[in-house]
C-alpha cells in the first residue's frame, strides 16, 4: 500500500519534472535558443523554485541529494528540442499542461509540508515556500528569456497555488489531524482551477486586477 | 529610554516594510497586475534584499524568525491594491517617499552592521550587504515587472545608501568607538540625499554618467 | 615550483576578474549607467556566478573569505569607467576577451572541482556547479542592463563551458588519477573554443539550434 504512494508520488514527481523541462523547450523557441541554452532553461524551470527555496531554508540542496531531477530535466529538454513539432500537437501540449498541473500542485503543497516540519516561521512563511517553490522555476524561465513573467499573465497560474497552499497551511495551523486530508484537497483544487484555466480560459475576475 | 529606542525601530521598521511593499503596488500598476502578484511583488520587495543578505551570510531567514514583516508587507500591498487613487495623491506618494528612504536608510545601516558583527570579509563585504539588502528587493520588482531596474536610473537611490554605507564602515574599521554616532551620521546622510532627489530633483553628477 | 603554479593561479585569477568587471563597463555603456552601477554590475559580474555556487553548496562565501575578488572588481570597473575609450581600442577588447576567456575555463574547472571533493551529487551536479560560476555573473549582468542575455546568443560563450566541465566531471568520474591532465585539457579546450567564436566567428552549429 505504502510502497504504491511512494511509486505514484515518484511517478507523477518524474512526470512532472518532465513537463515543466518541456514548458522551457516551448518558451525557448520564440528565441531560437541552442541546445544547451535550451537544457539550461529546462533545468531552471524544473529545480530552480525549490533550489531557491532549499537556500533560504538553508538545508541540503535536493537535487544533489536526489540527482535524478537533473538527469529528467536534461533527458526531457533534449528530447524536446529534437521533437518540438510533437510538443506543438494539440493534444500532447494538453497533455503536457495537465502533468505540468498535477506537478505544479503536488510540489507546491509538498514544499509546504517541508517548512512546516522544519519549524520555519509557521504559519505564513511555509505558504511562502509552497508559492516559490511551484512558480520560482517559471518566472525564472520567463525573465531569462525576457517575456513578461507568469506573475503578470491574466492566466491563473500562481493564484491557485497560493489558494491551496493557504488552505493547507490553514489546517496544519487549526486542525493538523487533518493535514493528509488537506494535503490532498489542496492539491486537487488546484489542478481544478488549473483546469478551468487550460480548458475554460477562466482568467482572474476583473475585480482582481489592477486598474 | 532603551524601551523608547527598541520601539521606534520597530516603527520605522513596520512603517518601512509597508513603504516598500506600496511602492511595488505603484510599479505593478503600468503591468495591470492581479491581486496576488501585487501581494507578491509587494513581499518580494518589502524582504527581497534582506533575504539575498541572509543566503549570502549563511544565517537564518529574518524573515522566518520573525514573520510580522511578512504580514506587514501582505496587508500593505493589499490595502494599496485596494486604494490605488489614494497612494497616487500628490502628498501620500510623497509622504510614502520619505518613509521609503527613512527606512532605506535604516535596514541598509543595519544590514552593514549585522554583517560587522558576524566578522564576514572585514571591511568591505558589510558595505556589499548594506547595498544589497537597501536596493535588492526594488531591483528584483523591476526586473520581475520587466521596467529598467533602478540601477539604471538617473535618481539618486542606491548611491546615497552606497555613500552611507561606506562611511559607516569605515568608522566601523578605524575607530569602532564612534560607531554609534556613525550609524546616525550615514542614516541621516542618505535620508538628506534622498530628499534632495525627491524634492529637488538632484540627479547623478554629470562626470559620474557613463558616456 | 608549486609556488610559481600558486602564483600563476592568483594572477589569472585578478586579471580574469578584471576581466569580467570591464566586459560590465561595455555593456553598461548602452544604459550610460552612472559610476555607481557600473561598480556594482562590475562586482555581480566578476562574483554572481560563484555567489550562486557558495549558497547552493552551502558553504561560506568565497569573496568574505578572500576580500580581493570584491576590491579587483571595484578598481577594475572604476577604471574602466573612466577609460572607456581605452577599452573600446579594437586591441584592448580582443586581449579582454581572451582574458576573459582563461578565467572563464578556469573558474568553472575549479567549480567542478570545489562541488566534486564536497561530494555533492555526484557526478552531474559538479557540472551544473562549474556552468554556473562560469556564466552566472554574465547572466545576472544582462538581466538587470536589460539585453538579451548571453544564454541567447549564438556566439559560443557558455557551450564551452559546459563541454569542459563534462569532460572533466567524466574523468573524475571514472578515472580520477588523470583529473590533473583532465582539468588541463578542458581549460585549454574551453579557451581553444572561445578563441575560435572570437577570431573566426565560430557559432553554435545550425543543427543545435532550435527551429
């Protein structure tokens, strides 16, 4: 039973290591970027939120102690720079939108837990942490090849996270029996707003913008 | 009287994080930000240098072992959201300016001490963390806003806190006894500054601009 | 004899941070930047790259330790600052790019090998470590000037980079007794590949480039 979580959370952390590699491969060809530019962007979008989060943690860096992040972040980014018509397919850049949703959610509620444990200024600077970590790769992609950053897309894209990191901190903070549960939740509603986002073009409501 | 000092920093300390966290509700205002990115743009500026100081010195987060500045900055930059014309009135920019460079002055001056204190590359690197943990977090607005960061401004901004900085260091290293007053001097000295930018316009000398 | 080697180091050392420093005077000239921020991207330039390095590997800065790096690039950028013209001398800047083309090999060989004795994630890792010390400065430089940066150009910069740490990283790996010569020839492969982008105009083949 155990030992299926553990094989789904790898599966689903490769998968999603994967598709943000990939979601750099697209954003790149605007720029003609070269392979190598392009595998650099790949492993900036995958590991460079929770890099920035490990250093103002101040623990050990998970991609040298996991190595297997950089390795799918390089195989994924190869591999798309020599496919990127398949990226460009309807349907596997839906695909990929979706893996890149359910990735998005579970890094971003995991990273929240890994600041919860370690004490770090409870309640609000682990939603901090789930934040940085979830979009921190992207915005990073986004300033390194100069296009306005996700933080300033209508797109709901960061606003999710935040929204599930809130509600999962909210429930270690009031009721923490209760974190699995939330942790779960959590992560399902933002891959739900995701959803709407990629499939309904729900954007933010106009209340919510900056006039 | 030590209690009177204690709780007037804290003051300007709390008056100054919502400075800088109103002044990226204003930048974020030409991109028609939404909510949360104002919040986050308003975080990010409000603890963005203190945070690289932190990483660099190898210290813990100030941020996580004290998280008011965290909720001062997400309150501030969401009553700004909220009352854009109110920040835009003629004497509350101005009124935001002065605090801005009030504690500008204050965490820069600060920032160099902390450093002195943990003995981190004598006599220079201290002045290096004033500058950073003064102006790191506007630079990372704008360049996350995508508008030419204020290192490439003709306003007087990140000079006066250079000049503050080095002063203070300086009698740091050749006559420690007078540090205190020092601290005074170069806070006062970029405040001075900074009003002269804002009030009349003082720009970068000539000779200092590269042709 | 060891003490000749130690001195050679130490100078490529100082005047491959100058080096870097001045290519931050030209292209802060595009801005005209003011004396201040041409220090400031002098000093970013010469030491982001390793900045990034120390806090993902977690260990003390290298310039609070060793103060010169940070007073090398202070006065070489304020000297630049002043002779432009100087440096503008089609002559001088070719000598610059070669300088800067031996501390680039250099630094990001001895980054390899820093990340490799602290053992930290073996052997992939060390190469993502000597990429970034190499070309990270250069990045952070054009991020905040504004200019597209270096990883979107098609001139050969950090390609070379990162072939010379794959080949020294694959010899430490497998045959770390010839990691003296395997060091050796990746720094002159790396200058070898720079002075063929300089002099020739060796580009990024069309097949590396992304469609």
């Amino acid at each position: 039973m155990y030992a299926n979580t553990d094989s789904l959370i790898d599966l689903i952390t490769i998968l999603g290591i994967s598709a943000f590699a990939l979601s750099a491969v697209l954003a790149a060809r605007e720029k003609k970027a070269d392979l190598f530019t392009v595998i650099v962007l790949g492993i900036i979008t995958a590991v460079g939120g929770g890099t920035v989060r490990d250093c103002i943690l101040g623990v050990p860096m998970f991609w040298a102690e996991h190595t297997y992040f950089i390795w799918v972040a390089i195989i994924s980014s190869t591999f798309g720079f020599f496919c990127v018509p398949l990226l460009e397919k309807r349907i596997v850049n839906k695909a990929n939108l979706y893996i890149d949703s359910i990735a998005l959610a579970m890094f971003s509620i995991q990273a929240t837990d890994k600041a919860w444990v370690l004490d770090f200024g409870l309640p609000i600077s682990p939603i901090l942490m789930g934040i940085i970590t979830g979009v921190g790769g992207g915005v990073m992609r986004d300033v390194l090849i100069q296009r306005p950053s996700l933080l300033l897309n209508k797109e709901l894209y960061a606003t999710p996270v935040a929204i599930g990191c809130v509600i999962h901190a909210s429930v270690l903070y009031l009721a923490p029996e209760f974190s699995d549960v939330s942790a779960l939740v959590a992560i399902g509603l933002i891959i739900y707003l995701r959803h709407l986002s990629i499939s309904r073009q729900l954007q933010v409501p106009a209340w919510a913008v900056l006039k």
